[in-house]
C-alpha cells in the first residue's frame, strides 16, 4: 500500500525500472519533472499488457480485467482512485498535467484487441491498432512535457507508428512461433505469394525477403517521417527523443542486414551502434546521411 504520492512515485519507478524496456523511463536526459510521471505511465501500459498477454487465464477473465482497469482509470480521474501506488500516482499525474484520459483508454483497447485478435487484412487494420498500441504513449509523453501542439502530435504519431512496427519485425519469432500473432497483413502475403505455413518453415527465400523488406521499408517511412519532431522539442525532452529515433533507425538498418534469408533473426545492437545512437545529442539533422526508405516517396502508408 502506498501511504503518500510520493511513495506512490518510487513503486512505480522501482517498477518500471525492473521492466525496462523501449520506453524513456530510465533515461537521465529526461527532465526530472518529467520522470515520475512518466513511470507512471509506463506501469499502466506494462500492466494492462501483462492482463492481456502473461499467465493462463482465459479470454473472458483477461478483458474483464482489463474493463476493470478502465473502470479505475475513470474513477482515479473524478479523485477516487483505488488504494494502490499505480492509482495514486495517475490521480496527482493527471490533474497536474492535464492529461487526457483519451490516450490510457486508447491503450486499454489496444490491449483488449490483443487478447482476440491475431491477424490483420489489411496494413490500415495494423496501423489502427498501432494507433492505439503506440500512438498514445507519445501523446502522453508530449502533454507531460506541455508540447502537445498538432504539428507535434502528428510527427509523434508517425514515430511511435514506425517504432511499433520495428518492433513488430524484431519480435517475429516470439510473436508468430511462439504466440501465433501475425501482424504482417494477409493482404502483403498475398500480394508477395507467401503463405503462413511457407513463413513459418523457417530459412527464407526471395518473395519472403521481398515481403519483410516491403515491411521494414514502410516501418522505416513512419519513424522518417517523424523525424523533425525532436527539433522542435525544448532541452533534455528534445535530447531523449533525439535518441530515441535514431535508436529505432538503427535497429531498421540492422532489419535491412539480417532478414534476406533470415525472417526469424533479431537484430542486436552493438557498441559501434551505440556509439551511433549518441552521436544524435551533437547539433545536426537527427537522421542526416541515412538511406532513406523507399517507401517515402512512393507516400504508401504515411499520413
């Protein structure tokens, strides 16, 4: 139990910290106004994640904690929130910041879907999802840091999309193999005469090659597209979203190097990569003298 906010902040720190993943919680280049909130959002996110993805409860059981999550969201918004540091948090975060509720309701969606649905048609299906998988944690991040204007949205938008769908491609294994989630849309399997059981055999050939370098292509389109958002972002914010794109550039070149003939390969980044990724807080372009993706020009899947 969490006796005081401020107890309340250093559960979730302690949390988010122990979980860290691709997420700007541990980051010293984040304003220290900003860090406690910004915990607190990322144990949302990791637990109503864990609801719809860890342990063997079924569906049913699954969405109604998920519905339950929802329910103290609302109530932690009118000052009621439950006896536990995640609500404690939120209800000092929230009125403080001026959240939205719209963006962790989002999230709750997303994860509902998650516990349901495993495939996708089409890439407006995928990104619709991303749109509420990942969008929202950008959004979130901009409103604490009083940024939320709709030129910064959008950008942040484009770049949460883009790292959902790096993601995507680094997890392919664990996601297919071993979840039986595909968020490849059946539409690109068809349009590259690859089947689910053909991805699945293992070691690739030429139309899965050109299947997953169409989708790190479009992957890279969106975090590209974004990539002016970290210019107009003031101090250390500015810095730590900086490094966060190239971070996810990166990990789209090193896609680009390891898929032909390995769909299942994950990409590791090393101490030259890192080396790289730093290099952002020097003044320049964040992604200056990069290959862009091809699908930018072709404007397929970046609004």
């Amino acid at each position: 139990m969490a006796s005081s906010v401020s107890d309340a902040y250093r559960e979730c720190r302690a949390l988010a910290q122990s979980h860290y993943e691709n997420f700007p919680v541990a980051s010293h280049l984040l304003p220290r106004r900003m860090r406690d909130p910004v915990a607190a959002v990322y144990v949302f996110a990791r637990r109503a994640d864990d609801l719809a993805d860890e342990g063997t409860k079924s569906d049913e059981t699954r969405l109604r904690a998920l519905d339950a999550m929802a329910t103290d969201l609302d109530a932690t918004a009118a000052g009621r929130p439950p006896d536990d540091a995640l609500w404690r948090a939120l209800a000092d975060a929230i009125p403080r910041y001026s959240l939205p509720l719209s963006p962790f309701h989002d999230l709750l969606s997303a994860f509902r879907q998650d516990v349901t649905q495993h495939r996708f048609n089409t890439f407006d299906d995928l990104r619709d999802y991303a749109r509420r998988s990942a969008d929202p944690v950008g959004r979130l991040l901009l409103h604490l840091a009083d940024q939320p204007t709709p030129g910064n949205i959008s950008d942040s938008d484009r770049i949460c999309t883009g790292l959902q769908l790096i993601n995507f491609l680094q997890d392919l294994h664990q996601d297919f193999i071993e979840r039986d989630r595909l968020y490849i849309p059946r539409a690109d399997l068809l349009a590259f005469g690859v089947t689910e059981q053909r991805l699945r055999s293992g070691p690739g050939d030429a139309d899965i090659d050109a299947l997953l370098a169409h989708q790190i292509e479009r992957a890279g389109a969106w975090l590209y597209a974004g990539r002016h958002l970290p210019g107009r972002l003031p101090g250390r914010f500015g810095l730590e979203i900086r490094l966060i794109v190239r971070g996810g550039w990166r990990i789209v070149e090193r896609l680009r190097a390891t898929k032909p003939g390995a769909p299942f390969a994950r990409p590791r980044l090393g101490p030259a990569d890192r080396a790289w990724i730093a290099r952002g807080l020097l003044p320049g372009a964040v992604l200056g003298g990069v290959q862009p993706p091809r699908e930018v020009a072709a404007s397929e899947s970046v609004e």
